[in-house]
C-alpha cells in the first residue's frame, strides 16, 4: 500500500480539488464532522469497485488512512448525488448523520454548488444546507428520515433514525467504558443477530452529553449523529416533550438537533445541525 499526501493548505484551487485520480493512484479526500472522520471517493465522472478488504485496510488506523468510514459520491438521475457509505470493516453500513452532512461538504466542494441538497441514501431521500462556511470548516444542516416507531429492549428505549440505537440514560457518562460496556450490549442475545448502535446519555434539560459505541467500527467514535437525534427524541420522550430542540455534547464536538412531535409516537421535521470539515486529499495504491 502506498500513499501521496497534500496537507491542508497545499490544495489551494478548485480544480486540483476536483481531480480524481493522480499517478495511477486512488484519489481520496478526508473530512470529518465533530470527530467522526470519513475517507471519501469521487465518482461522479469515474468509477471504482472496492472490496470488503480493501476498503478495511483504507480505513486502518494504522496500515491505512484511517477513518470510522468509507463513503462514495456518486451521480443520481433522480437527485443532486448519491451517498453510499461504508463502515471501516469494509461492509455497506445503514445511514451516518455525520457522514451525511460531511458528503454535503464534500459535494460543495467537487463543484456541485446549491442553495439546498437533495440526495439519496440507504434510507431514503434527505435535504440538506449549508448555513456558514468558515474557511475549510462548514455548518451544515440535513434533515434526517422521518421516526414512527419507538420501541423498548430491556427496559431502554431503542429507536430508528436511519440507524438502530440503543438508548441508555446515566449519570456520569464521562467515566464510563463505552467500548466495554457498548460491545457487551452490542452482542447480546436481545441484538447479536444484526447488532445496534449503544449510546450513553447524561441529560440536563435540553442539554446532552452522548457516547456512542458503533457496530461496524466495533468501538467508540466520537460522535455519531444517528445517535445523538435518537438520544435527543428518547431524551424528549423521557421529559413529557418538554424539550424538541437540543444542543448535545460529543468527545469529538457540539451539534444540534430539533425535530416535531405532538404525541411522543411520531417525529417529523428532524434536523441535525453541526461542523463538517475538510482535513486533507491524498492518493492511494491499494492492493
């Protein structure tokens, strides 16, 4: 496996941004939205095909990249892009909220330039703005699929948003061991069959602090955004929907999520707000 890099500031122009391969190589971008890092491909003009370990050894932490995910740009008839995403063990995963919002960024950049984005997912249709960009950092709003279903395993509620998450409320979120405790829950009976998503919760009014173990990446990241608008409708749920707009704190960033709901059953109009930025290009030989 071999590597060429740019760092941050040696991609100055839009058109080195759009290029997609160099010396042979696999071009990739990487981007992360509050810590939750992506490799992305551009193939809106070209096409590549991956395999499970091929992709696994891209996102290795220490004989690859490095990345919580793989996700590919690709051309749609039917909307702006398409976003396919896989998680770092090489397996097509379900819908990354982070993930969405930094292909948004990432879109933005390769030249696809909007007031607002439409594109396809695993789950279905999302829109998407930017709000604000600052320099390689942008704020970007994406709507997120629409909740119908809250359901509850061993007394914690477990609920849907593009990805299953397992919610768990406590205290002292800080000083517990997500990935221990995480992968326990993770591959128990009641979820070993598909596997689920685990969140910690410390709640304070609309205010939320959230870890999350990740299947597929089979460890803690630091964020995911999937979970932290489960964690804000669970949080909602356990407070009478007091609360419908929440501002939540991961080990990786702040982000933001409001949503509707009249009768605790159904949430509508979910947005997850929060940073997606631009870290750096370079060229892969893969094997």
């Amino acid at each position: 496996m071999e590597f060429c890099f740019w760092s941050l500031n040696s991609v100055k122009s839009s058109e080195m941004l759009r290029k997609t391969y160099i010396c042979d190589m696999i071009q990739f971008y990487k981007y992360h939205g509050a810590g939750n890092d992506f490799i992305m491909l551009n193939l809106l003009e070209e096409s590549i095909v991956l395999t499970q370990r091929q992709i696994w050894q891209m996102c290795d932490r220490h004989k690859g990249i490095g990345a919580d995910g793989l996700m590919l740009l690709l051309p749609s008839d039917k909307s702006d892009f398409e976003m396919k995403y896989y998680n770092s063990n090489g397996l097509e995963g379900s819908m990354c909220g982070n993930g969405g919002r930094c292909i948004v960024s990432f879109a933005y950049d390769m030249g696809i330039e909007m007031d607002e984005y439409e594109f396809i997912a695993v789950d279905g249709w999302h829109r998407a703005r930017i709000l604000e960009i600052n320099d390689k950092e942008k704020t970007i709003e994406l709507q997120m699929a629409d909740v119908d279903m809250v359901a509850t395993v061993n007394g914690r509620m477990v609920i849907d948003t593009g990805s299953p998450h397992y919610l768990d409320f406590r205290e002292n979120v800080e000083d517990i061991d997500v990935y221990a405790e995480g992968k326990s829950i993770r591959y128990s009976d009641s979820f070993k069959e598909s596997g689920v998503n685990v969140n910690f919760i410390e709640t304070d009014a609309n205010q939320l602090f959230v870890r999350t173990y990740e299947r597929g990446v089979e460890d803690e990241t630091l964020a995911c955004g999937t979970g932290v608008t489960a964690a804000a409708i669970a949080s909602s749920i356990r407070q009478n929907l007091k609360y419908k707009d929440f501002d939540i704190k991961t080990k990786g960033g702040e982000l933001n999520v409001t949503f509707d709901s009249t009768d605790g059953q159904r949430f509508t109009n979910i947005y997850l707000r929060g940073p997606a930025e631009y870290v750096f290009t370079g060229a892969i030989d893969i094997e």
